[in-house]
C-alpha cells in the first residue's frame, strides 16, 4: 500500500465557491490558479505531470530498499516500465487501495484520481516526454526518522529471521512487556519496519497477560488482545483525533505487553527482520475519550463446500447507544471474494461503511472514515461475503473449508474503531491532525480557534507533505484559505 493522500475527483468543486470568494476578498489573482487548472492533463510532460504522480502515489513502495523490487525513481525506468505503469494504474490494480471508494471515502485514501489515470494514459501515447527538468518537484526522501520526534515508548521485536518458503508464507507473533506500572493514554503509533522489503504487515494489540520477557508465537495469524493498529507497506502513523473540545485515545494499562503480528511473504526465507513501534502519550492528566476496538461482525459456524461460490452473512445490534464510528477492519483469507457492511438506522436510512469488490489477503488493515460516523441507537449492523471455493491456479483441489485460525481456514471479521457518541463528533476529521511537520502547527487550531481540513496544491489535490519552494494552500473549517511557501 502506498502512503500518500489523494484529493477525491469531487474535492475541489466542495471548496472552489469558498476559494474564489476568499481571493476575490484578498484580491489574490485568480490566474494564478485558473491557468494551471486549464491546462492540467493536456499535452502531459513528465517533469511537471507525470513525476508528481509518481513520486506522491508510487514512491512509498517503488524506491531503492521499498519493499517493492521495482524502483521508478528515475525518468528511464519510468518509460521502462510505462507500459505496466498504464494497464495497473488503468485498471486500478495499482496503488492498491481495496475500499470502493464510490461506496464510502475515507482518510489517507490511496487512490489515483481521474485526471492523474488520464494523464498517465496521454502521456504514454505522446510518445512519454521528458520535459523541463528544471521543473522537477524534489524528491522525496524515505527513513526511519519519526513523525512525531522523540517517542515515549520504543519496543522491538527479537532480531528474527523469516521461515517463509518459495510458496508458503511466515506469520508469527511477538508479545513485548512494556514494563510501566502505571496507565498511560496513547496519543499516536508508529511502526518502524525493520526490513521494508519483506514486512508485508503488522497487527498490532494489548496484551493484557502479565509477563516478563517477550513471548515468541510461531505460526500465529493474529496477535493475543485488544486490536489497536495495522501496519502494512505505506501506511501512515496513528493520531488519535483532536478537536476543541475533545482528544481520543487509548489507555495502555500498566503491566500489560504489546504484541505484534507479524507477516513475512512467500520468497523471504532467512531475510531478518527487527521491527519497532514507537509510542507517544498523551500527560497522565489529560482527560481522553477512549477508543474501543471490537469485533462487531464475526461469523465462525459457516462452512463452504468445494467446487462452489458460498455467501456468508452475520449482523450486529441493535445497538445500544448512539456509537461514533472512527474505523473498520475487515478480514477475511485466501478464498475470499469480495465482502460489503453498512448499517441500517431505526428510520430505515442505510449508512454505508465498507465494501470491497475484489479481496486480496495481501493487501488488508484498518480504513479510517474521513470523519467519525454517526450509528444512531437502534440500528441494526449487516454484512455479507462471498467465498470462491472453485477451481483456480492457487485452489487446483477445492476441498471443504471452515471457519478457523489458521491461513488454511477461513474467516469472517469486521473489527471496528469506535465510541459513544457525543453531539459533533461527525464534524471531526479523523485524518485531520496528520500534517507534515514542515508546517507550523502546534495544534490543529491557530489563535482564533479555526480547524485545518486540507492542505492543496495548486490544482486542487492533496498536499500532506508540503515541498520547498512550492505554493500550497491551508483550507481552514470557516472557509478562510492561506497561501504559504517553504522557502529553502
């Protein structure tokens, strides 16, 4: 997975009335920002088109030591390889992003926008000109440096080397006593991969058995506890959101481990790997509103007969209170199809939460709504999965499957993020704290209390990591736009 945001194709129309108005306000001038918008995508040139694209959605995984063999850092091998580059950006296959994001948006999606597949696509067929190289953005870099500074909490498992062979892959367990006595309030999480290459993901949760050395599981498909977080190839950091008037969380309490779940993929057979989570806290008085981490949606009586396409279905509810969705794990394993959750309001509204068309074991995790979702007291939760038990080049013998732990069984999950709901909590963006530390920002609010929802550049998309001597614009939630540069 790749580990930039997008703009979503309707993002800019939702701020252009709000943009021009503040221009015309500030007597900005609009040319600035119409004639790039005009001729975005004609005659695309890959300094200024197609190099963006890349190095935003591509890079987190296609560079030097990714996890990904194939490097596109450079203009020859984006030309190289540009015929692939076209089929899997046309067809959606790359960057994967699972979600139907015409079913429910989400923060951090990694999707390519219309105009960017379009571009891709024009570029090719003009023969793939190089451009102004004087016109090149700067390229991003990629370490182990936190984006959040100094952790409060550093665990790491035992230097470890993967027994996943040429056909078969590695999952194993390590549970890591943090040694506090005392409760602490997590504000973020982030995974450090000690081998990018062959980390394919972490699953991250509290264990809560008293111990005081690390415990080592082999063949573990899932870490013991409390589920907090998972890391898979560009994801970003947790932080828990904040607004005015509230700051989530989750309580770590004292004497309890950290496990992390490990996957190693097929081919890594004796590579090391020695991952890190950080930890940062919130001050032991800050008063949180915790996060709950639980399987609403979990089937494990079904039973799929070979030779045949099964649907398994489970439901949840009706819920108690009102409840402030922040997220949704859906799983499944290596015969699973396609799988959708949505729930059903006592008014009879449907509020879509997760559908995934075409599942991929391979590519799995937590969706973060773009805002906390609103599920009013009395609904009723539902989910479906199709299972596909037929003949294939990685199922040539169907045999009876059922519910169970390991790879060779199945699974259907819908773990959640959420808590009770309070009045505002589906303004709040969840994604909203998460900005390049290259801003000035000691909070998500400036002095007069406005909220930054997005940070653009000048066409409109997504800017999460400003770039030096580049323009780029801070939407605020009162519709007031500043325009700032990095200067270097």
């Amino acid at each position: 997975m790749l580990g930039c945001n997008l703009a979503t194709p309707t993002f800019f129309s939702s701020y252009f009335h709000n943009f021009l108005y503040y221009c015309s306000m500030k007597k900005l001038l609009l040319l600035l920002l119409c004639v790039p918008l005009i001729g975005f995508g004609q005659n695309p040139n890959y300094s200024e088109d197609i190099a963006p694209i890349i190095y935003n959605k591509c890079l987190q995984c296609h560079h030097n030591g990714g996890i990904s063999t194939l490097s596109l850092e450079t203009y020859s091998s984006a030309v190289f390889n540009s015929g692939m580059i076209q089929h899997v950006t046309s067809s959606g296959e790359m960057p994967p992003w699972p979600p139907d994001t015409l079913y429910q948006n989400y923060a951090y999606e990694n999707t390519l926008t219309t105009d960017e597949i379009s571009s891709i696509t024009d570029w090719i067929s003009n023969g793939s000109p190089l451009g102004d190289t004087s016109l090149l953005p700067i390229m991003p870099t990629f370490s182990n440096s936190s984006q959040f500074g100094t952790p409060d909490l550093e665990l790491q498992i035992p230097t470890y080397a993967s027994t996943a062979t040429s056909n078969s892959d590695d999952y194993v367990c390590f549970s890591i006593p943090t040694g506090f006595t005392t409760n602490k309030k997590i504000k973020a999480i982030e995974v450090i991969p000690g081998n990018i290459q062959i980390v394919h993901h972490v699953l991250l949760s509290i264990d809560l058995s008293p111990s005081s050395s690390i415990t080592t599981t082999p063949n573990c498909m899932g870490p013991t506890g409390k589920m907090i977080y998972a890391y898979a190839p560009g994801s970003v950091p947790l932080e828990y959101p904040q607004d005015i008037n509230s700051i989530f969380g989750v309580e770590l309490p004292a004497n309890s481990s950290i496990s992390l779940g490990m996957h190693y993929p097929e081919g890594s057979y004796g590579q090391l790997d020695s991952t890190k989570v950080r930890f940062y806290f919130y001050p032991d008085t800050a008063n949180i509103r915790e996060i709950s981490t639980d399987f609403l949606i979990q089937n494990f009586t079904f039973y799929l007969p070979p030779n045949q396409i099964t649907e398994v279905s489970e439901t949840f509810g009706p819920t108690a209170e009102d409840l402030s969705m922040m997220s949704v794990f859906p799983h499944m394993h290596l015969l699973g199809k396609d799988m959708e959750c949505y729930a059903v309001t006592p008014n009879n509204d449907t509020i879509n939460l997760i559908r995934i068309n075409n599942w991929d074991f391979e590519w799995q995790g937590f969706y973060f709504f773009k805002k906390f979702i609103k599920i009013p007291n009395g609904s009723m939760i539902y989910a479906k999965g199709n299972y596909d038990n037929t003949i294939s080049a990685s199922n040539p013998n169907p045999i009876p499957v059922t519910a169970g732990l390991n790879t060779e069984d199945e699974m259907f999950i819908f773990l959640f993020q959420f808590l009770p709901y309070q009045l505002g909590d589906e303004n709040i963006f969840i994604d909203s704290t998460f900005i390049s530390t290259n801003i000035d920002k000691t909070n998500i609010y400036n002095s007069n209390n406005r909220k930054i929802i997005k940070i653009v550049d000048i066409l409109g998309r997504d800017m999460p990591h400003p770039m030096p001597n580049n323009p780029y614009f801070i939407i605020y939630d009162d519709g007031i736009i500043e325009k700032k540069i990095i200067i270097e």
